[in-house]
C-alpha cells in the first residue's frame, strides 16, 4: 500500500491531490519552485522540498530534482499531476528504475498515446472512428503538401507528441502550409522537444466530446460519461459541461463504448480521458487519448459522486476499482468555469500581480478548485488559469443559474480575469440552447467584449 506521495506539480491540481491523500491517511511531500515558496500547496502538504529556481525548466520539469526529492523524503509513489511531467514516459521509467510507484498509465502506454500518429492507428485497429489524416508523421513542408491535397483543404497540422492545442496550425490554402508546417514545428519543439507532426482533415467548428475513463490493473475499464469541451479560444477550454446536450442516448451510448473500447486497445490503467470531435450531421471521430487525470475532471466528480483522484490512489496501490459500470450514474447537469488570469480587453495577456482581494462563492452544489488566497502572488512563469468554480444543478437550466449565482460571488482584485467573460457566455442565447461548438468565442468574442464595456461602464 502507498504511504507517502510526492506530488509533482503545483497550483490548484496539488491541492486536489494533497487533499485527496489526506483523506485517505497518506502523507505527501510538495515540491516547488522559489517563486512558489509561499504556495498554498506547500503549507497542505506533509513535507515540502524546494527544487529550483521559478523557470519550469529548472524546476518541475527537472526529473532528476523531482526523483531526488522523493527519494530523500521516503516516498514509494509520485503523482505528476497533469502537464509537466505528467505524460513524459521517461519520467515514468524513471520512477520505476528507482521503484517509484507512477500514479498513472505505464510508459509504455504514454509513449503509444502520446505519439498521436501511432494513436491514430491503434485505434483504427480496434474500431474506433479517426478524423482521415496522415498515415504517420510527416517530414517536410513538401510530404506535407502532398499528404494535404490528398486530404482535401482545409487540414490541421499537429504534433505528434503534443497537448493543450500547442504545435497545432489551422491551414485553409496551400499557400499557408509551408509557413504553417514550421511554426507548428517550433512549437512542438519548444513545448514537448519533439518536433514530429502529422496532418488531419479539419472538421469545421465541430463540437469536442471526451470520455472520462478508469481502468484498474485487474482488467476492469469503466467509462464515466461525457464531458462537452467545445467553449475553447485557440484550442484551450474556457468552460466545460456534463453530460453534452443534445446528444441522444444511443449517441451518448456509442461514444462511451468506443471511449472503453480504446482504453482496452491501448492497455490502460489509472485516469484517462478520451477525446472526440463530433460534427453537424452526428458523426464522431477520435482525436487523441488524454494519459493523465484532466482539469476538467471536477464536472464528472460532481456529476457520478466518484472520486477520481481517490481511485487513481486504490489502482496505483493494486486495488481494483470500488465501483463497477452498473454502479455509474450520470446524476443533474454540472458546468466549470476556468478563471484565468488573463486581460480579455488585450488578446488574453496573462497577467501577473498580487490578489488584492479574494472571495470565493459557496452555498448548495458549488465546488471551488483552486490554491490563491488574499495576498498571492500571481507568477508569470507558469499556467494562467487561478481557479475552477464548479456548480451542480438537477437541471442544465439550474446549473446555468448557480454558475450565475456563484461568478456574482466571485471577487478577484488585483489582476485581471476572464470571469466577466465567462458570466457574459452564461447569458448568451446560443449557449443557453446548447447550439454552440469549438467556433462560438471567435464568432462572439467582439459581441461579447462591448456587452462587458457597456456592462462596465454602467456601474
């Protein structure tokens, strides 16, 4: 059995854990950065080592500093988190060449999920829909070109070894893709050190629907409904929402059953999410497995009473599932918001401060993830995003008003934020229907930009 975690990671994600452990009477050791020695998780932790300097380079990405601190703090498992070291197989390895238990998926498993070609592949074998794409990766702007007419424009270029919507370029002509190619390689190369990419057809402003899945070592997959993702700027999700509307239930039914079907292809255990696009006409389409506990994974708490963190701890620990797929039930409607430290008025700059003032809502049905507190200083070397507000309603319509309810609360001073933003979309008539998908923010973001100067103007 685990007795002593080492969370590798920082922010709100190692509150999550450390709390999770506590109750489960597991102690935890916090890892940080100078620029975060006054961090919330490291008051909540049992023991906290310092492993570098603010840079992530130097510090939570630094894999020998990590495993040096769990070593000489006695612990007998690390759990990464998500980003950082979270889906890097060699982290993973590591950990079991000085017999670290890796609280998720086995290296293996990483590198076949997270080399997004060979993903693909795996997942036609076990019949799961892809988005037609490349065979592998592609090598040059000139294979690119080739692979591109073949496709049919538009074609979205993708790292293979990426996440997050990083190393990723839409290319509507063939006169964009040479340029585009490059870009998406730099930054794939800047963000995962690999700069492999490969090539999809584009799926116009599709909606984005992934499965939450967890597998035991015991041969057991469960799946935990859907989450619909589809409010995003650039590839990043500003709010999520449990279960999708509109989706039927054999549609619902069909997703999950390919989400199960490629977590058994892929030989999975702990935490995982799989994720699909789903166009107008109804037709869904893998685009990559997620190998790591999500951001997002609060609304499928909420929604099913199942604590993933707390199952990811019984798999790592040998245990089986303490549930089974008839004891899964989807119950009410359960929206997050993301609050992210950015100024929306000048193209979401991250912002960088001391928090002022904070207040936090509560109240029935209301969950808040986050580490600030009054007089936290935001860094400008990690993630912008400073909280999730969850809330749960019987009803969509209940949970889009406690959403409402619980940002009125919400009082963040001293930086900038994207909850105006956020309260402005939970009033939007395309919203409210349910009628939107991955192109709703650039289509409404100048609509939504002169309601909240007008709204501001007006106090």
């Amino acid at each position: 059995m685990i007795r002593r975690v080492l969370v590798a990671n920082r922010g709100e994600i190692a509150v999550r854990i450390i709390r999770a452990c506590r109750e489960a009477g597991i102690e935890t050791v916090a890892v940080y950065s100078t620029a975060d020695a006054a961090a919330l998780h490291t008051e909540l932790a049992t023991k906290a080592v310092c492993i570098g300097p603010p840079k992530a380079a130097d510090s939570y990405l630094n894999m020998r500093a990590v495993l040096s601190a769990a070593l000489a703090t006695g612990c007998d498992a690390v759990h990464p988190g998500f980003g950082f070291l979270s889906e890097n197989s060699a982290f993973a390895r590591l950990c079991a060449e000085h017999k670290l238990k890796f609280i998720g998926p086995s290296p293996d498993v990483i590198d076949r999920m997270g080399d997004k070609a060979a993903a693909r592949r795996a997942m036609r074998e076990a019949g799961v829909p892809v988005v037609p794409g490349s065979e592998g990766c592609v090598e040059t702007p000139e294979e690119a070109s080739r692979v591109a007419r073949e496709l049919g424009y538009p074609v979205l270029v993708k790292a293979a070894a990426g996440g997050g919507g990083r190393g990723m370029r839409k290319v509507f002509s063939p006169d964009e893709l040479a340029s585009s190619f490059l870009a998406a390689r730099a930054e794939a190369e800047a963000c995962f050190g690999s700069g492999a990419l490969y090539l999809e057809k584009l799926i116009i402003n599709p909606r984005h629907i992934e499965v939450q899945i967890l597998a035991d070592g015991k041969g057991h997959v469960t799946h935990l409904g859907e989450r619909d993702c589809s409010m995003q700027r650039r590839n990043q999700k500003l709010l999520e929402e449990a279960p999708a509307k509109g989706l039927s239930p054999a549609l619902r039914a069909e997703l999950c059953e390919a989400a199960v079907r490629a977590a058994y292809a892929a030989g999975y255990e702990s935490a995982g999410t799989v994720e699909f696009v789903l166009d107008r006409d109804g037709h869904y389409y893998f685009i990559e497995m997620n190998t790591r506990i999500q951001v997002e994974h609060p609304v499928t708490e909420l929604l099913t009473g199942i604590d993933i963190v707390r199952e990811q701890l019984r798999v790592a620990s040998g245990l089986p599932l303490s549930f089974t797929q008839d004891d899964v039930r989807l119950d009410g409607h359960v929206i997050e918001c993301r609050i992210n430290a950015e100024n929306p008025e000048k193209a979401f700059q991250p912002e960088q401060g001391t928090v002022s003032f904070l207040h936090f809502p509560a109240g029935f049905g209301v969950r808040v993830d986050s580490a600030l507190y009054n007089g936290y200083e935001i860094s400008p070397f990690y993630d912008s995003m400073i909280a999730k507000i969850i809330v749960r309603g019987d009803t969509r319509l209940e949970a889009v008003r406690r959403m409402r309810r619980a940002l009125e609360e919400t009082v963040i001073e001293g930086v900038s934020t994207t909850l105006p933003l956020q309260y402005l979309v939970m009033h939007h008539p395309a919203f409210l229907s349910g009628e939107y998908d991955t192109g709703f923010i650039e289509a409404h973001l100048d609509e939504l930009l002169a309601a909240h100067r007008t709204a501001r103007g007006n106090e």
